[in-house]
C-alpha cells in the first residue's frame, strides 16, 4: 500500500487530543469490548483506488475483502471472495466470484462489483493514485494516456460475463498477477458509491468485517463490528475506534497511563525502555518495509555524468550499522538490497546484492563525491515529515555519519516538513531538491511489488521520477515469465540497474512494533506491520 508509498506508508502517528485521551481505554455502549488504536488521518478519501498509504490502508483492510486475502502470519495470497481464477497463457483471466457476500448496506458483491470498481480506478478523470495498477489491463492506455485525451471510459480488457464471473485480458503475460489481488486496489465497489459518491465518502461503505460508524478529521474515526459479516474471518471484538495522534510519544504514553489500548509505532526514542515499561505486551516482529532515500531525478542537478558517484558516494558515507543499534535498538537492520527479507531468498530477497555501495566507508565516499563533482549546491538537505519524533533522529544521525565521513559539518541537514500530508504534497509535485526519505510498505508479498512500482517508467510510485529502459525491459520480461524462479532471476537483474545508478538509497529493513494495554489479547502485527485487528480480543 505502495506501499510507505508509494512512499506508501505513512509517518507514526501522535499527540492526541485531549478530549479523546479521557476516552479510559475503549469502553463503550457494547460492553467494553471495544479497542482504541493510535491512527493519523489519510492522505486521501478512503476510495480504495486512491489510498496509497498505511493510516488509510488500516481502515481500507477492516472494511473491504478482495478477490484474494494475504495471510495475516505468512503473507500468503489465498482465495478469499474470488472462488476460482483460471488461465491458460497467463495473459486471459476468467474470475468467478463466490456467492453469499454482501456489502454492508445489504447489496450482493457481484462480477459487477469488480468491473466498475477498477475501471472507475483506472480512469484518468477520476485522477486515483493507484491508477497504475490497472495499467496492467488492456485498453489502459485509451482510459489512462499518458499524452493526449482519455478516449474510452472502460477497459476493454475487463468483460462482465455472468452475475458472479467476468474476464481479464492483459497487455502482456503477467504470471503471478493474481497473487496482487488482494491489494486494496482491487477491492469491489458497491452501487452505492456510483449513485451517490458524497455520501459514500462521508461513511464508505464496505463489504470487510467492520463498519464506518462516524469520522471526525483530526480526531477519531469509530468502526464497529458488522455482525452480519458473510467471511470466515469474523471480528472476535466489538469495533475498534482509531484515535488521531500528532506524535507517537504521547501515544506511547497513553497506553501506559491506560487512555489508549495500542500503539503501533513505539518512538525509538522509548525502545530502550519498552519491554519494561509494558511488562511484555510489546510486539518487535519482521514486516515488508524498507527506507530508504530517494533522490529527484527530475531535477538537472542529480542528472549530471558525475551524479551516479555522488549517489553512491552518498550511501557509502551513511553508518548503517551503528545508526540501527544505537537509535532503533534491533528494530531496523541494515539493509543490503531493495526488497525485504520477509521475501525469503526463494521469493527474490537477496542479501548483499547492493555490495560495497551499502557498506560505510568514508574514505571511499570522499572520494566518489569528489569524482562527481561534488554535492549539488555544495550541500544535501535531507527532506522529511516531522510529524513522527524518530524520523528527526534518525535523519540528523544520517546527517551526522555524512557529515565526519566528509569531513564537513554543514555537507548534510535535515529538511523538516510539518506534516506528512504536506510532505507528501511536496513530493507530488516535484519540489525536492535532494534526497527525501520514502518508506516502502509493500502492497503485496512479491519482488515485482518492491521494484516496478517505485522504479519503472512513470510507475505510480517513482516519486523521483527515475527512468532507465533496460530495467524497464527487464521487468516486462519477468512479468511475462511463467516459470517462477527464472522470473525472480529476472528480477533481480532489474534490481542490479538499480543499484548500478543508485537510483535510490536502501538504508534499513524496518520490523514492525506496537506496544498494547493489559485490556487486549491475541494483539499481532501482519507482514505488512498492520495490527490484525479483526483478531485481538478484549478484556
């Protein structure tokens, strides 16, 4: 959800507002069997095609089911609203949907559901975020151009064949394409939102195990369990109201004075003290997340001969190693590629593919730096949203490790922006001037989903908007490979260009966290880092 999205997911969240810390934990008119959860506001209205980042994610994951689910422990795509998904050439689709699902409001979930929901994303008019991933689908490039009037308003590769079965053609042979449809991208729409979008908007209405109650901006938002829910992954508490935060330090605190049930960002700030302070209700597990530094190719400056070698003189400056013990405490490692580990090295993770350019060597940095030219500007300014405390340390410790390995006091500051709603707005528009942090959450448990989104040719993602043909032709290829390992093999060929130009800088694989009150029970975190909320019990 790009996927730290695409930098895909979002900063922690912190600070809530007074009136809603005295909420005392959770209780409601259900028997307190409700949770309270640390959250931020979304980017963008919950419409599932244009939310791109985790805080928006989190409710999208309550209130929908897709044609596929991830498993919430081993990342795996299973079948969960799609009842079969056929090919024979990995290109022509046919996708029956399981009968007995409803959304919300009472509507069946059909074939219908689907189609409309993914060509109202793909449409340029409808200017969704996650367009992109319906680029895949033929006739994307007549509701989608990237030049010239939009001149159709469906997807011709999209055919409504039945009440619950439909087809999809793709451009070109896509392999594991059905593995991405559990990204909420792909989510069914009901009727509801086409004849009356406002209203819908107000209080989305899903076909997922929870239901929008009520939502306030900059306060709360209230779900409640949906006892008619069809799935076999029922709610087993009563709702979960999600409680605005401006700094994840007092949403840490709030759960240690009992006025918040669970935090899912513990500062790094409190990691010495976390185990103690919560008396073992502390989560520190692997998740699909890398950060990293991304540079803005758009920019002439970083499009220089000599650049490459700044960039890479860049990461060779940055400690990696002592930056991930001595502020996160474990709960990041090093990274050495630009995918995950929770991949395993048969889904494509490769340690050690960055090689020498990961590695901190200041002698070697000085001089690379030199060859290149130089920083542009004579200085880097590390831009990043400060509404999370531990993105300030960590990016002055970068800073820190730039500035000795140069030999230059002032080679390296950080940039703060107030918000991350602003600082995602920047990014949008293509106001960098260096390197800015992203953190990447994937959307789904594939190597494709760490590489094409972020680093192909205007993919959704490359925020610094880089481009290289041989990577792109790379990617088509691996995508069009039937044969799962060989396919993996092209990808990371792929993923050598983007080492070779440093296209961006992997700093760290980030474990999730969250720290919980005495009131909850069953609390885990999903490969993606999200509480499986639908799981935790109360009292």
């Amino acid at each position: 959800m790009r996927g730290v999205a695409r930098a895909r997911w979002a900063a922690g969240a912190a600070v809530v507002l007074l009136a809603l810390a005295a909420c005392g934990g959770g209780a409601s008119d259900r028997g307190g069997r409700v949770l309270t959860s640390s959250w931020g506001d979304p980017q963008n209205p919950l419409e599932p095609s244009n939310t791109n980042e985790v805080q928006g994610g989190k409710v999208l994951d309550m209130i929908f089911r897709g044609l596929k689910r991830y498993d919430p422990k081993t990342g795996k795509a299973e079948n969960m609203l799609a009842e079969r998904i056929e090919t024979t050439d990995s290109r022509h689709f046919t996708i029956t949907v399981k009968s007995g699902w409803t959304f919300s409001n009472g509507e069946p979930v059909t074939a219908r559901s689907f189609v409309d929901a993914w060509n109202y994303g793909a449409s340029l008019r409808n200017n969704q975020k996650n367009a992109h991933f319906f680029s895949y689908i033929e006739g994307y490039d007549k509701v989608h151009p990237e030049t010239g009037p939009q001149t159709a308003d469906t997807l011709s590769g999209l055919k409504v064949t039945g009440p619950r079965t439909f087809t999809v053609t793709l451009r070109q042979k896509f392999s594991t394409f059905p593995d991405t449809l559990g990204y909420v991208a792909f989510a069914p729409l009901p009727r509801a939102f086409f004849t009356n979008r406002s209203a819908w908007l107000d209080k989305p209405v899903g076909n997922g195990p929870y239901v929008v109650e009520s939502y306030t901006k900059g306060a709360q938002m209230t779900l409640r369990k949906w006892d008619a829910y069809p799935g076999p992954d029922k709610a087993r508490n009563d709702g979960v109201t999600l409680i605005v935060y401006t700094d994840s330090n007092t949403a840490y605190t709030d759960v240690l004075a009992g006025n918040l049930d669970l935090v899912d960002d513990i500062p790094a700030g409190q990691l010495k003290n976390v185990r103690t302070d919560l008396d073992g209700r502390y989560i520190n597990t692997p998740a699909g997340i890398l950060q990293t530094l991304v540079f803005p190719h758009y920019d002439p400056r970083w499009r220089t001969s000599g650049a490459r070698k700044v960039r890479i003189g860049l990461s060779m400056a940055i400690n990696r190693e002592q930056i991930t013990r001595t502020i996160f405490r474990g709960t990041r490692t090093p990274a050495t590629d630009w995918t995950s580990p929770v991949l395993g090295t048969d889904g494509g993770y490769k340690p050690g593919l960055c090689g020498s350019a990961c590695r901190y060597d200041p002698a070697a940095a000085r001089r690379l730096i030199q060859e290149g030219g130089g920083l542009p500007g004579g200085q880097v300014r590390i831009t990043y949203n400060a509404d999370s405390g531990s993105h300030r340390q960590w990016v002055d410790a970068v800073c820190h490790s730039i500035n000795n390995a140069l030999g230059n006091d002032k080679a390296c500051v950080g940039d703060p922006v107030g918000t991350f709603a602003d600082f995602r707005n920047r990014i949008g528009r293509h106001r960098m001037t260096g390197p800015f942090r992203a953190g990447w959450q994937m959307d789904y448990p594939l190597i494709q989903n760490f590489l094409q989104p972020l680093y192909y040719t205007n993919a959704s993602s490359n925020d610094g908007k880089w481009s290289n043909k041989t990577f792109d032709r790379l990617v088509d290829q691996a995508n069009a490979e039937s044969d799962t390992a060989k396919a993996i093999r092209l990808f990371q060929q792929a993923e050598e260009v983007v080492r070779d130009d440093m296209a961006a800088i992997p700093l760290w694989y980030q474990n999730g966290s969250a720290g919980y009150s005495a009131r909850l029970h069953d609390v885990t975190l999903n490969p993606f880092s999200v509480p499986v909320y639908d799981r935790i019990r109360v009292g």
